[in-house]
C-alpha cells in the first residue's frame, strides 16, 4: 500500500500542487481498491510509480522555489534589516512579482507606543520625553525631508531607501 503521508509535510503553503498530489493520490488509491476487489490489475505498478516521480517532482520544485524565496529574504535583510526596527524571519512569506523582477518580502517594523496606544491599553501616560526634529537630506537622490524622534538618529530615504544621518536637529 502506498504511503500517503509521505510528503505532506514538504508542502505546507502550495495549495495548488497538494491539490494536484491529493487528486493523483485518490485515483491510485482507487486503482489499489480496485486490484484488491478483483484482483492484480496490469497498471497498478505504473500508477504507483507515476504518483511517486509527480511527488518527486513536486518536492523538489518546492525546494528550489525555498531556495530561491531565501535568497529573497537574504537579500531583504541585508540591504534593509536593523536589529529592534526592521526585521525579517526565516521563512517569512514572499509574494513574487510577475514582470517587476523582484518580490515582496514580509518583514516586521518596530512600532513604539504612542500616547493613543497607551491609553487603549489602560496604561498611564509617561512622562515626556525629549523629541527632536531631525530634517535630513539624501545624497544620492538629493530628496529633503524631516522626521521627529526621540534621538538624533538616522533615517531612510523616503525616495531611494539609503540611511542617512540628520544635517540638524530642533529639540522640541
């Protein structure tokens, strides 16, 4: 009898292809149901090695397709992540673009409480902090823009993505 757990757990987020395998699955299993009311049928052994190398094939366009999502996810946090602001799992999801040439990585950003936030979860206000308004300017892009922070720190380009650090800052 053929083992139909065997690769389910190689295919967690590709609906089409379990579709696919479930449906080639349940003719074989018909065929071996089949074979066990009437006795050997000539192309069971075929089926079973057709629904076989479709399971092969399946888990191993499934890892290449990982492989490429994980130089994606690479790339992601190479050029974007910072440690408490920007992060980005492993095996976070990615969602491939048809023509752009790229994807979309999923990633997590660091939000901070806000006053608001504060107050819908029952907690009480703090005391104030200082804020400061860093204004930046980007080299590459030569966009200008401004920002308000608890520091005097970095900030990426609202254009092109680059860092950079504040030209000045007003403490408000």
């Amino acid at each position: 009898m053929y083992d139909y757990t065997r690769v389910t757990t190689f295919i967690p987020n590709f609906a089409a292809e379990k579709d696919l395998l479930h449906v080639a699955r349940l003719g074989l299993a018909q065929l071996e149901n089949q074979a066990r009311k009437h006795g050997p049928l000539t192309n069971l052994d075929s089926a079973r090695r057709a629904v076989s190398a479709l399971e092969v094939a399946i888990v191993s366009a499934i890892k290449d397709d990982e492989k490429l999502n994980q130089a994606y996810r690479d790339e992601a946090e190479k050029d974007f992540g910072r440690d408490g602001e920007l992060e980005f799992d492993y095996g976070a999801t990615i969602s491939h673009g048809t023509e752009e040439g790229g994807a979309y990585v999923q990633g997590w950003r660091w939000v901070s409480d806000t006053p608001a936030i504060r107050a819908l979860k029952g907690l009480p206000e703090e005391e104030s902090e200082s804020r400061f308004l860093n204004y930046y300017r980007c080299e590459d892009c030569d966009t200008d823009w401004e920002d308000e922070w608890d520091s005097t720190c970095d900030d990426d380009c609202p254009s092109c993505g680059k860092d950079f650090s504040p030209y000045m800052s007003e403490e408000l």
